[in-house]
C-alpha cells in the first residue's frame, strides 16, 4: 500500500474500503506507535518519547501498517484480551492527500479499535484527516497514592492522551494534516477526556489543538487522596507486592502481567479514575472551569437525551417513592449520600410528578433526568457557558442528541441496545451507533456493526457531516449537508442546541432534527449542581 515516511520510521497503508474494493478514496494506517512501550520499568510512568531522529538520511524500513494494532487492557479483563504495549494510533486519510495540503485533523479519543473514522474522512467536504488513539486505562493508566506519585505518575491515562496529540502535530503533515488546525474529540470517558485535556495544568500550558468535540461528558466521583491511597494498598495487596516504602514499585513493575489483570479485576477496588495530582490536574475539572483555569478553543458539546437511564441503578418500576430516587440516584453524586438535607434539596429541584409544572412525567423520568445532569448533561453546559466568558464560539447539542457549538442533544436511539431496554429510549452511546458505522458493544471489549436502514443512513450522513464541518471550519453549518438546518450558536441570550432526530418514517425531506432552547428549569438543575462541585468528577 501507499507508504509515509516519517524519516525515523515508514509505514505501509491500506486502500482497501470496508466493503472490500481496493484502491479506494481513503488509506489507512494502523498500530502506529506514539511513544514508547510503557513496559518495564516504564509501566506506572508517564509516556516517554520515542526517537524520532532521522535515521540513515531517512532510508528506514518499512512497517506493515494496513491493520490495527491491539487495544489497551480493558476492565474487566482477562490475560489475552488488549495489551500493555497499547501506546498507538490509527490514521485515515484521503488517498490523494499529500505533504503540504494542511487538511484540518481530528483526534478521536478511546480505544484504538472499534472506533471507525472512514466515514468522517470519505464523507467529509473539504476533506480532513483523522486519527484514533490508545491510551492505558483502569490500574495501569490511573492508579496513584503516594508511592507511585513518589516513584511515577499518577494521571498517566491522561498523559498519554496528551503525548497522541503531541505525535500528531509534529507528523501529521506528512499524512496531508495540518498540525496547527488539530480537533479533539471522545465520548463518555473519552468526553470527560476531552474537557480534562482542556482544562490540563490549569490552563498556565498552550494546549496542541484548536478545537474541541465532547459527546456525553461521561465523569465518576474524583477519588481524594485518601481513597487513591486505599486503591493502591488493594491492588498491591493482590498483586503480591509492599504497599509502602523502596520495594512498592520496583515490585509493581516487576510484578507479572497476570497479576495486574487479577487487581484490575478486583471488585472491592474502588474507583480507579483521574486524580487531583497538583500537575497535570492542578484541581477539579469543575473548579478550574470556574476559576477560568483552561483552554479557550472553540467547542461542541451535547448528549443522549436518555444518557441517565443507563445508570439510573433500576428500571421503571423500581421508581415509585421519593425514597427509591435518594437511595439508587444519590450515590451517583459525591455529595448527595453525605447530607441528608441535600437530598431534599435535589428533591424540590425535581419537583414530583403530580407536582403542578413538574416535566416528569414518572418517577422514573425524575431519577433517570437527575442521573443524567449528575454524570452527563450539565458539564456540557456548564463548559460552554464559561467559554463564552473567554470568547470562545460555542455549539451544543442533544442526541435525542445537543450541540454545544450550540450545544447538541442526541435524540435518535441505538436500535441494538433498544431491543434490549426499550424503556432506556435514546441511552448512553447512541450517539456511536450514528457516528461510527452503527457500533454496538459487545462481550469482552468487542464490538458488532451492521447495516443502517436508509432514515439511519440519513441521520448518520448529517451528523458526519455536522462534525466535520466543525473540525474543517470551526462551525457545524459551515459545511452540513444541504438537506440540513442550520445548527445555531450557543449564547447567554439564546441557549441553543441542535436535537438529532432520526425521521423514522420517511427520507424525504431530510432527517427530523430542530433546534431548541434549553429550558430555564433544565439550566437551574445544572447550576444546582455546579455550585455544589456535585456533578460527577467534579
């Protein structure tokens, strides 16, 4: 296949479509390493760099990158499924692209597989450049406590995420990228990754892109410095190893890939998640984001409308009395289980079902709106909200599905996952099925994609088409398909956000997407909770 030489390193792509054509209008190139294998005694350790020198005047060796390379280790797992040496990424390009034609670029944050980019790069006009990457998660990219923090870094989850980006703008240009107008973009964790990246070292540091994409913002408790301790003293008590003093991580480090695949798979863990460590994560997302501690670059932001109902913690009929929402919605929060008046404040903020002007028609609508805003919905708004402050241009939206740019809402459900749990409506990752070639998750850490009927179709094209009218331009209308309405800007003075919505019933005419105002209740339940630091990794 077509070859890119980096001048340290060349790799051989691959042309070949997802429907088996060769020489088609987009190449390939996976398992392209980033950094260096975070083995050995690099394992519990930032990313380091590879050597990039060129070398013999840049008549390197060829390697074979026409697949992908393996996923990190997931969580749960078991020895075999992901590796340790997962420090890479994948790029598709346009064919005919070549040094020196600066396409826009955007970095996908998650799994280097399972997360297709063909479409974006194959649908999108102009044409853009994109890459996925790997990045360690679970006990090999975010354990900390003060052993590792003394010999290691915490975050390295997230410095990884960091060393990607870094890699591509010094080599995208030999892929036709431009290095200067870089989109990042991720979903759930990967959306909590991409307001994390934004808001790194407290804004003090230039962030290496323009833009950013986060779909389902997708945040657990921020573990203190307490718990972080506890987690390393049970994952080194299952691994075999000290929990403190010179031998802790010589032995972790030593330690077996089999015994750190037996402490990922420990239930009696805890959270295992970013960390406040003073460097990387100064403080909590939420409070740099008040502090207007972090990046100004334009944003997109939004959610399922259902995101909550897939952690809710039951279905509908486990949702009958006030008491069902505090005892299964409020350990979602950090501060609702510590206070039982907050409780009833959160109640009178989600004003009962029969309550007069209540929007929820069922308790179980209450639990799963409060789950929702406390993981998903408001961090979205609350970003956007706060860019504004520093002149950023901002879209939201709502995968009913919302926009930030306005803000989006994501309303259209993932059918697989429907089937189901047809009472979850447009849950968590419906926004994936749409985006990415209609992915649904499968049993240890696969993934299963299938045909789209033709009103799918449509709505995948037009969101594809939103997206990468924003990494090409800044602005989701710039470039959107003819058939679709325009996608108007969040402000103060009209908080706006595009609703995705598949026209189930026909093509003509185009999909069912509208814009809408967010509603002023919706808005005071999101600043309810960011006054708190409540919502979900504060």
């Amino acid at each position: 296949g077509p070859v890119v030489n980096l001048g340290y390193a060349a790799f051989a792509g691959n042309t070949t479509t997802p429907t088996g054509e060769v020489d088609g209008p987009v190449t390939f190139f996976g398992g392209i390493p980033y950094a260096q294998p975070p083995i050995g005694d690099l394992r519990f350790r930032a990313p380091q760099q590879l050597d990039e020198s060129v070398q013999n005047g840049g008549h390197v060796p060829v390697t074979d990158a026409r697949n992908w390379g393996p996923p990190c280790i997931p969580e749960p797992t078991q020895v075999g499924i992901g590796s340790e040496d997962c420090l890479l990424l994948n790029v598709w390009k346009p064919t005919d692209a070549s040094e020196g034609d600066r396409l826009p670029v955007v970095v996908y944050i998650y799994n280097t597989q399972a997360f297709p980019l063909y479409d974006w790069v194959n649908q999108s006009n102009p044409k853009i450049v994109a890459v996925s990457l790997g990045y360690r998660l679970n006990v090999f990219g975010f354990l900390s406590g003060k052993e590792l923090q003394a010999d290691g870094d915490a975050n390295a989850g997230l410095l990884d995420q960091r060393a990607a980006i870094e890699w591509v703008q010094r080599h995208i240009s030999r892929f036709g990228g431009d290095p200067e107008t870089i989109t990042i973009d991720g979903e759930s964790a990967g959306g909590a990754s991409v307001v994390m990246q934004v808001v790194a070292y407290g804004g003090a540091k230039p962030v290496p892109f323009q833009r950013a994409i986060a779909q389902s913002i997708g945040y657990g408790p921020t573990a203190t410095a307490e718990e972080a301790e506890e987690m390393f003293q049970n994952v080194t008590k299952v691994v075999g190893c000290p929990s403190s003093g010179s031998d802790a991580m010589p032995c972790m480090r030593n330690a077996s890939l089999g015994a750190i695949v037996s402490a990922v798979n420990q239930a009696n863990l805890g959270r295992v998640a970013p960390v406040v460590d003073g460097k990387f994560l100064p403080d909590l997302p939420s409070v740099l984001i008040e502090q207007g501690k972090f990046a100004a670059v334009d944003f997109v932001g939004g959610h399922c409308t259902n995101d909550g109902r897939t952690f809710v913690g039951g279905s509908p009929s486990d949702f009958v009395t006030d008491d069902d929402i505090t005892t299964r919605v409020s350990p979602l929060s950090i501060a609702a289980p510590q206070s039982e008046d907050l409780r009833q404040r959160a109640l009178q903020v989600y004003p009962a079902p029969n309550a007069t002007g209540s929007p929820f028609a069922t308790q179980y609508d209450r639990a799963s709106t409060m789950a929702g805003d406390i993981l998903f919905t408001c961090q979205d708004w609350w970003l956007a909200t706060k860019l504004l402050e520093k002149g950023a241009t901002n879209y939201l939206f709502r995968a009913q599905w919302t926009y930030l740019r306005p803000p989006i809402r994501f309303n259209a459900p993932d059918p697989v996952l429907l089937k189901t749990t047809p009472y979850e409506g447009t849950m968590h990752t419906s926004d994936l099925y749409f985006l990415m070639d209609a992915r649904s998750g499968s049993p240890n850490a696969g993934y299963t994609f299938r045909p789209f009927n033709q009103t799918e179709a449509l709505l995948s094209r037009e969101a594809i088409g939103f997206w990468t009218s924003f990494v090409s331009s800044g602005d989701p209308s710039a470039h959107r398909l003819s058939s679709s309405i325009p996608w108007t800007r969040f402000t103060n003075s009209t908080p706006a956000r595009m609703v995705l919505t598949q026209n189930t019933t026909t093509t003509a005419g185009g999909t069912a997407s509208a814009v809408e105002l967010i509603a002023r209740d919706e808005m005071e339940r999101c600043r309810f909770w960011m006054a708190l630091n409540a919502t979900a990794q504060i």
